[in-house]
C-alpha cells in the first residue's frame, strides 16, 4: 500500500515557503563567509608574517568553536550594538564560526611554502609583495579553499540554529517540526540545508580546480587569478555589509507577527497573519517559533516584530514581576488583564487586547492509569508520591518564576532525582511512555485526551489566571489604525475546547498549520458571516 501524496502534514504554500527560508538561509551564509573571509585573510597573512602571534590567534578562535552555537547566539542576543534578535546576531555568529577554519587553512598553506620557492622569487627581482601574489599566495590556495569549504559547511548546518533568535533560515521548519512533534516539517528544513552543503562544497571543489589550474602564462596568469580570487571576496564582503544594513527592515505596509515556538502559538500567529490578510491591505511577515517569552517580548518591544498573542498569567508574573493573586481575590482574571493592560501601556509602550476567549493554564499532569491506581485527583495528592516519580519539564518552566521552584514550594514536592529538561511538546509523549511520570503540560493541548493523560486539579491556586490576548507595539497601531477593530474582532471568539480541538488537529492529524487556520475561519464566516 502506497502512502498518500501530498502527506496530511503538506501544505501548498509550504513550498512556497521553503523556496523563502532557503533565500534566507542562504544569504545568513553567503553574508557571513564573506565576512569572515574579509577579516581572516589580512589577519592570516598577518600571522604568517609574526608567528609568536599565530598560537594566540588560532587559540582564540578555537576557544570560539568550543562554546555551543546555541549559547554563541544567546550570548550575541545581550549585545546591545547587535540590535537584540534577528539577522544581525546571526550573522555575527556565524562569521565566529568560520574563522577558525579559515585562518587555520591560509596559516597552514602560507608555512608549507618551501622558504627555497620564496628565496629563488627575490633572487629573480621579486619583491615582498610579488612573492606573496606570485608564489605563496598561490601554493596556499588549496589549503586556503579546503578551510573555506569547511567553513560553508559549518555554516550551513549551524544556520539552522539562527531560528531560534528570529533570524529566519531553514530551522524555522526544524523548531516547528519539533514543536509540533512533526517529522515531515523536520525533514523540510533538514533536507534542503543538505542539499544547499553538498552543492556549496562541490561548486567551490570546481572553484579550486579552477583556480589552481597551471597555465604556461606564469606570472601575469597567477596575478590575474589572484585578482579575481580578490575582488570576488571583496563582493562578498560588500554583500555582507549591505544585508546587514538592509535585512533588518519591512516594508511600509507591512505587519510582522511573531509566536513563541509551540503548536498552539504557531496556530495564534498564523490566526492573527490571516486575520489581517484578509481584512486589510496589508501583507504580513511571519516570525514565528522565536523562542520563550523573554525573547519575544523583547522582539515586540524593540519593534522588531509588531505583535503576537501572550498569555496574562505569564505576563504579570514573568515580565511584569508580579505575585499571583491571592486565593481569596474577587475576579482575579479580570483584576490580572486590567493590570496588565496599564502597566504595558506603562512600562513597554504595548498595547494588550481582549482575550481571544479562552485561558492556558498550565497543566501538572500525570498518566490517567497512574491517578486511578493510586486514587489521585489534586497536585496535593499527589505530592505524597513524587518522591518516588521522575519530573520532565519545559526548559522556561524550570526557570520562569510562576514554574517548577515555586510549584515544588507551594505543595513540597520532592523527585527521586532533578526534573529532566526537553522541549516542551516531547514532555507528553515522554510522559504517555513512562520516561516520567509528572510533566507541567498546557490545558488546551490535544494531546491530553488523546494520549489519556489527567490534569491534576491546583487544590492550592499556585497558577495565577491565563488568558490569551493579542500583543502589539503601540506605535504599530498609530501607523495602522485599520488593525485595531481586526484584531479586537478576535476578542472571545475562541473557547477553550475550540484551542484543544485545533491543537490536536496539528499534532495528532498532522494537519498543516495554516490549513488549520482556514479551515476555522472558514467555519466562523459560515456561522456568522463574512469577516
């Protein structure tokens, strides 16, 4: 039996889609080896000439390519030159990583030239320069291309990594495909970074048959092929400076939204990018998967995106600094959004809409055989058994202040060894198989029923209330008045077994995200009529 074509999780502007991260990935490459080249060749031939120098040099740059790249971009994040997420830090990453093979290879090929070939060229009447451009520079060459290919292909597979911190690429589609436990959007992104290495390693392998190709001209030759090696390093290095210049921006009518990187996020995201695309002349940029809260937040902040949906709870805890309200508080959802909504307009310049109509709690969750066999029903019940359980949480819970230090606090729990930390769409599945035994889940996630997992009940009201609600920078919206009534059109319009019931379309049917979408607009334009 064959397996059916186009597979559930395809979508036709997928393709569409890839063809775009895949110019994105590209030019995050292209710009920094051209960078990189830039500054390795003049500090190469530098270090060849001082060699008490070259030890500290490369040591340097091998110290750069023992730090993780996931923390090299993390580290740039904080910069404040570098402009926060985006592009620019990714590009400054990348070209870190290349330099060491880069300046490895023209250091190694400059001191395998025979000093007796280096002598002969000043016995000729060569001077210092024409040595350099007529003999050495010429027998490094091979060594000097082999570091280069290395560095593309680092580069291409590290690049992956710069959609973590917004900067778009062909990891848009890995994060996703992870997010939403969807191996088909891995491969997307995963197979084209290949195809894109393999294809830049071989066309630079002909490049450097090109260029060492010996020609009976001699010594004009070697100089006008070192010149063509020059100024196409100089284009690239050109190139470089311009997409750091030009990358960054929008266009005028242009809206960008961003999500955090989990399914009913990524579903938020592409409502809201619909939303305005068919009700304004707008064209939107999609940012989604930018990481956890402190990262999008600062996107939204900083203007670099210009909305995207938040959660009360996690606002007025996490970025508002704020306690939980008291058990005893008349009508804390609504005391929690109104607050929120005037110290965002306060502290960030952000405007905070209505809820889209249901909250996201976070869900302590446990097996549902598990809680009939040990007659469990609250977070307190359970709490007598966890010294024996094993824990898996999302990396923002065990770090946020509404998460795991609180929670464990709050009702004494005590795990037979440290919570283990993984994505948060793996923790229900680790859970369902037995890897653990308690997770901190989200309450519209349709993995929950699917999977026969139970929510214990916050017999203790740790979690304070939250509600979904749009985000946009406030000057967003005076330039764009016509999205306020569009996005506040959303308001209530989703309950919480719509979310679970569109999540699990996603992650379960495998259904693309932004079919999921129309399809429920479509539905909601059928039940009351066009948007």
């Amino acid at each position: 039996m064959t397996s059916p074509w186009p597979p559930a999780w395809w979508d036709g502007a997928l393709a569409g889609e890839i063809i775009q991260r895949s110019g994105e990935h590209l030019l995050l490459v292209g710009t920094a080896i051209g960078l990189a080249l830039a500054i390795s060749l003049p500090v190469g031939l530098w270090i060849s000439r001082r060699p008490r120098w070259a030890g500290p040099v490369l040591a340097a740059a091998s110290t750069v390519q023992t730090i993780p790249s996931l923390a090299i971009f993390g580290l740039l994040l904080t910069v404040p030159l570098l402009g926060g997420i985006g592009t620019t830090p990714a590009i400054v990453a990348l070209t870190l990583y290349a330099l060491l093979p880069l300046l490895r290879g023209l250091a190694t090929g400059l001191a395998q030239v025979p000093p007796g070939l280096k002598e002969a060229g000043r016995a000729l009447g060569l001077s210092g320069r024409q040595v350099l451009l007529q003999v050495e520079l010429p027998l490094a060459l091979p060594s000097l291309m082999a570091g280069l290919r290395v560095a593309t292909v680092i580069g291409v597979g590290v690049a992956t990594i710069a959609a973590a911190i917004g900067a778009g690429g062909l990891g848009v589609f890995i994060f996703r495909g992870i997010a939403t436990v969807n191996n088909g959007l891995i491969l997307a992104g995963a197979l084209p970074a290949a195809a894109i290495a393999l294809i830049a390693d071989a066309g630079l392998g002909l490049l450097e048959q090109r260029l060492s190709q010996r020609r009976p001209q001699g010594r004009r030759s070697g100089r006008r092929r070192f010149l063509r090696l020059t100024w196409g390093l100089a284009g690239l290095a050109l190139g470089a400076l311009l997409a750091l210049r030009l990358l960054p921006t929008a266009g005028a009518g242009t809206v960008r939204i961003g999500s955090k990187s989990f399914t009913e996020q990524l579903i938020l995201g592409e409502l809201l990018a619909q939303q305005i695309e068919a009700t304004t002349p707008l064209k939107v940029r999609r940012d989604f998967g930018l990481g956890g809260t402190g990262l999008i937040h600062e996107a939204v902040r900083s203007g670099r995106i210009d909305g995207y949906v938040e959660y009360t709870g996690t606002a007025w805890t996490t970025l508002l600094d704020q306690p939980p309200p008291a058990p005893e508080t008349p009508n804390p959802g609504q005391r929690v959004f109104d607050e929120t909504r005037r110290l965002y307009a306060e502290r960030f310049g952000l405007t905070v809409f209505p809820s889209l109509g249901f909250e996201n709690s976070f869900a302590i969750l446990v097996r549902r055989a598990e809680a009939r066999r040990l007659g469990i029903a609250t977070i307190s019940d359970a709490a007598a058994h966890t010294p024996t359980w094993r824990a898996g949480f999302g990396y923002e819970f065990l770090n946020r202040p509404d998460g795991f230090a609180g929670l464990a606090r709050r009702y004494g729990l005590r795990f037979a060894q440290p919570p283990e930390a993984m994505d948060l769409g793996l923790t229900y599945r680790a859970l369902a198989e037995g890897r653990v035994d308690l997770i901190a889940g989200d309450t519209t996630n349709g993995l929950i029923p699917a999977l026969d997992l139970q929510q214990l009940r916050d017999d203790r009201h740790y979690f304070p209330p939250y509600d979904a609600v749009p985000v946009f920078h406030t000057a967003t919206l005076r330039r764009h008045p016509e999205l306020v009534p569009v996005v506040t059109a959303l308001a209530g319009r989703i309950p919480a077994t719509t979310m679970q019931r569109l999540n699990a379309q996603v992650d379960l049917d495998g259904l693309a995200i932004p079919e999921v979408v129309r399809r429920w607009r479509l539905q909601q334009a059928g039940a009351s009529g066009p948007d």
